[in-house]
C-alpha cells in the first residue's frame, strides 16, 4: 500500500513537473506580441520589439531564428509570404518571395522513359527552386523596417553558434531522414551525434556555418545572397549534385510586391495573399459559407462539418486555376464573384458522393507566424523548405539547407504531389516560374481596425486549417488558444475523403460516415497559430500540434 502511494506521488511530481516546463500556449499582454511555431524564435522577435523594433524588424528577426531553430521547416534556403499592415499608412501589403524554377528548367524535367518521377522533385539537386528568403527580409526590411539586417540577425547568430536545445519536432524530422542527412559529413555534423544517430529531442545543437553565412550577409543581405562569393558556392555546390540552378539564377531573383486580396465576412473584410499563394480560395470558403448561421450548426457537430468539407472541396476544385501570374491568368474576379461563389455554394450543398480509399495528406515542413507591434502594425508570415529538410541536401560550407519548393508545380499533368494534390496546367514548370502555394497567412479587419491574424503550416491543410481557425474565432467566439486547438478536418476534393483529426469524437466520425462520407483518421492536420487583437488585449495562441512559443509585453 506504501509502495502504491509512493509511485502515486512520484507520478504527480513528474506531471507536474513537465506540466511546469511545458510552455503555456497562450498568453495575454497589453502591448505587443509575437507567435511562432518556436519559443526562441518567439523570444528574438519580443527582443526586437522590445528594443524600438516595429513588427516587420521583429517578423524578419523571428523568420531568421526560425530558419535556425526549425532548420528542417524553413531557412535562408526557402522562401515564403509576408502579409503586413502599418498602422500609420491604414494600409495592407503582401511580400512574396517564393521561390522561382531555375532558367533551365521545362515543364517536363521530371519525365524519366515517359514517365514522370516525382521523387526527383522532391530528393536532390534537381527539386531546388531558386531561394526567395533573404530578398524577401531584405525589401521588407528596406520598405517598412527601422533596423538594420545585422541587428535583427542577431539572435539568429546567436542561436546558431551558441546552439539551441532541440524540439520533439526537429528531433522526429531528424530522425526521419536520418540517412539523407548522414549521406553529407558536413549536414551530419550539424544535426547528428558523433555516431550517426539521430540526436533526441533537449540536445543542444549548433550551426556555426550558418551563423558565419548570417553574418558574412552583412547589411548587405542581398547583394551578398544572389551575387558574389555566397551564389557561387550555392551554385557550384548545386551543380556538383547534378543540380541546374546557376549564379544568373541567383542574381535574376527578386522579390514581388503584390497587392492583397480581401474579402467581406460577416461584417468585417479578410486580407489574405494573392497568388501564386492560394489565399483566394480561402476567400472563396469563406463567401460559401458566409450566408449559413454557422453557430446554429454548433461547432464540429456532423452538420457543420459536413458543410466544412463540401465547401473545401469546392474551394480545392477551383484552387486548379490558380498559379503565378506572371505566367497565367487567374480568373480572380470570376472566382470571388458573388455569382461564382453562389454556384460553387449550390455545388457544394448538393454533392455527396463516395470517394476511393487513398493515402492521407502528411504534415511536413513549413512555419508560420504573427507579429503584432505597439502602433499596431501587423506582420503574418508563412515561410518554408517544403517538406521536412527540403531536397535534403544542405550548402557544406554555408550550413544553408535547400528547398524542395519545385514539388509544389504539377510535376506532370494529373500527377499528384507529395500533398496528393493533382497536378493542374495552370501550374506547369516553366523558367522563373513561381510554384502555386498553400502557404495564407491572414489578417482580418472590423472597422479598419485589425482584429485578428493567423496563418498555418502543413501543406494542403494550411487552407482547411486556416478556415477553421477563423470561423471559430470569427463565429464561435473561441479565443485564440480554444480555437487552434479544437479538433479540425480537411478535404482537398482529390482525394474525395475527409481527413479528420483522431481528436474528433467517435460519435461525430460515426455521424459524418453514416451522411455517406469516406473518412480517413488522422494524428493530426498541420498547425495554426493566431493573435486576436483589441485594444489593450492582444491575445495569442501557438497550436500544440507542432508545438512553439507565445510571448508580448
Ligand atoms: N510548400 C508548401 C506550400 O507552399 O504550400
């Protein structure tokens, strides 16, 4: 009976010990906060703001810490979406920098004896889309930024060189592609033990090329990245892999400027990316969805969800004509009509079929955050290599790990990507091209003033999670740490199949199965963080899904 009593204790001590040092996922603050799938990238974006940085120096610093802490989500080797909003201007402004198709690539590079083979746009030299990442901090930085590169780099630096201890994520994408990064002494150096093995989650790690390349860019980020000595050893050590990005594709990259699409919803007007994100999509949910009292479905009852997926499914239908546009015509006025979202409501209230059984949509790389600033400027910034440490092959001397973003064209007409996604025209490889992307992060305004911002990470499930986050902040009323962690479902239209979170209860799966659903049960569907904002009160959440750091003044 001693003994029971003992291991009772001892088991309480424990919970409650881990429960101390877990970080809290929410948190309140009067002034200024940060969110981000990363607690030290949280803490070097409040550093930033702290010392007079607004929230586009704090976004470029957390993007930079990011790249160090979460190295097989995001780094200076990718690239990613930047949705700000100055306060002063009452202005919106959306920042790509996505990474562009190489000038020798063709639509069918990855076609191998007639058919076409995915892996290479996923493995190896030839899956790298040229880098968007330091042009993207760099024109944000110059445009709206009070600092200088070095300043908001330097809890990157130190993160990078002192070492950091790692999370159960990094730890798990370590360990699952252990042998890719084994393949490479320098990578294994970086992000494995002196024996090979993978490290567990708490080592330290540290990434001192990396925190020399962040430095060797100076205030000069730019020009040092795309020209000069860094391009050159990016593209000789590209092209000894078999690779075909060269330095003019390095020093032709630029970031775009684009103008926000927005959209009203239940009173208020939702910003989002323009393509290549597929931002607008989201809009479109949103407008099917709008003319329905949702809370009178109650939230994730088999009614509510079920109108969910009909409307995703519509929504991925039309994300088909989506791509870059300087390449292709995206029929955006047609899309966001009123007219064509009525037609796509109807559509999506009156299907209903049975779907085949296929393998599920995976979570991998990617990252999100928000930032919002004293004077209320707003940063959303969703910023990534693709899947999990990218093509897997990391710079040697640059310690820069290299995207897979070229994964995210049609590899080949109707070929499905990593995501199950289908392969669309609109989304073909063509030289300099930008890939169409999941990647939405948002900010929502109610009387000019913004009231929240969130985006996501995991492929696909970016939009479905987005959307859901939204809805239960916008018409549920949830604050930002019930609503990134209530249980979500996704549909992409191919597969025909609702992906929905083992978190959703039992009786609902039976319910939505019976409504004659194909359902696939899945851990989890990528992760969303998000801030509410009112005056005085910012409110954030990070999702525990992926785990990350919350933190404001
Ligand atoms: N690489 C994921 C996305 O951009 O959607």
């Amino acid at each position: 009976m001693r003994n029971r009593n003992f291991v009772r204790f001892l088991l309480v001590t424990v919970v409650a010990a881990v429960l101390a040092c877990a970080p809290a996922m929410a948190a309140q603050a009067p002034h200024a906060m940060v969110v981000s799938e990363s607690a030290q990238a949280t803490q070097a974006g409040l550093e930033i703001l702290k010392k007079g940085g607004n929230a586009v120096d704090a976004a470029a610093a957390v993007a930079l810490a990011l790249g160090v802490t979460n190295a097989g989500s995001c780094g200076l080797g990718g690239g990613g979406f930047m949705l700000i909003y100055m306060a002063r201007q009452g202005q919106f402004f959306a920042l790509d920098f996505r990474e562009t198709a190489p000038k020798a690539a063709t639509a069918d590079m990855y076609i191998r004896n007639g058919h076409p083979n995915e892996r290479l746009a996923v493995v190896g030299p030839l899956a790298v889309g040229v880098p968007g990442q330091v042009a993207g901090i760099r024109d944000a930085l110059k445009r709206f930024g009070t600092m200088t590169f070095q300043q908001v780099a330097a809890p990157a630096i130190k993160l990078a060189r002192d070492g950091f201890p790692i999370t159960s994520l990094l730890a798990g994408e370590i360990a699952h592609n252990r042998n890719y990064i084994a393949a490479e002494p320098e990578f294994a150096k970086v992000f494995l033990r002196p024996d090979g093995s993978a490290p567990p989650a708490d080592t330290v790690i540290r990434q001192p090329e990396l925190a020399r390349t962040l430095e060797r860019l100076g205030n000069r980020p730019a020009e040092n990245f795309y020209h000069g000595e860094i391009a050159r050893e990016i593209a000789s050590y590209i092209k000894s892999q078999g690779g075909i990005i060269t330095t003019d594709d390095l020093s032709d990259y630029r970031a775009v400027w684009r103008e926000p699409l927005h959209r009203a919803f239940q009173g208020n007007e939702v910003y989002v990316m323009p393509p290549p994100s597929s931002g607008g999509v989201l809009l479109e949910m949103l407008g099917m969805l709008e003319p329905g009292h949702l809370p009178g479905l109650g939230l994730n009852s088999p009614p509510y969800l079920a109108r969910l997926a009909e409307v995703m499914r519509q929504g991925f239908i039309d994300r088909a004509l989506y791509a870059d546009p300087a390449f292709v015509h995206v029929p955006l006025q047609v899309l966001l009509s009123p007219k064509h979202i009525d037609e796509a409501r109807r559509r999506a209230l009156h299907h209903n079929t049975l779907a085949p059984r296929i393998a599920p949509a995976h979570d991998h790389g990617t990252s999100n955050f928000c930032v919002v600033d004293k004077d209320g400027n707003v940063v959303a910034l969703t910023t990534t290599i693709n899947t999990a440490f990218g093509a897997k092959m990391m710079v040697p001397k640059l310690g820069v790990v290299l995207n897979d973003e070229m994964d995210d064209f049609a590899v080949a007409p109707n070929v499905p990507n990593v995501y199950r996604l289908q392969g669309a025209k609109a989304n073909e490889i063509a030289p300099g091209k930008r890939p169409l992307s999941s990647m939405t992060p948002i900010i929502v305004v109610s009387h000019g003033r913004p009231i929240m911002t969130t985006g996501g990470s995991g492929g696909p499930t970016i939009l479905t999670g987005v959307l859901q986050v939204t809805l239960n902040i916008l018409d549920f009323h949830l604050g930002p740490e019930q609503a990134v962690t209530t249980p979500r479902i996704h549909e992409q239209a191919s597969p025909d199949i609702i992906f929905a979170e083992a978190a959703i209860p039992e009786p609902t799966r039976r319910a939505l199965s019976e409504m004659g659903y194909k359902l696939k049960v899945v851990p989890h569907l990528g992760a969303v963080n998000a801030i509410t904002i009112e005056a005085g009160n910012l409110h954030g959440a990070f999702d525990p899904r992926k785990g990350g750091g919350v933190a404001g003044y």
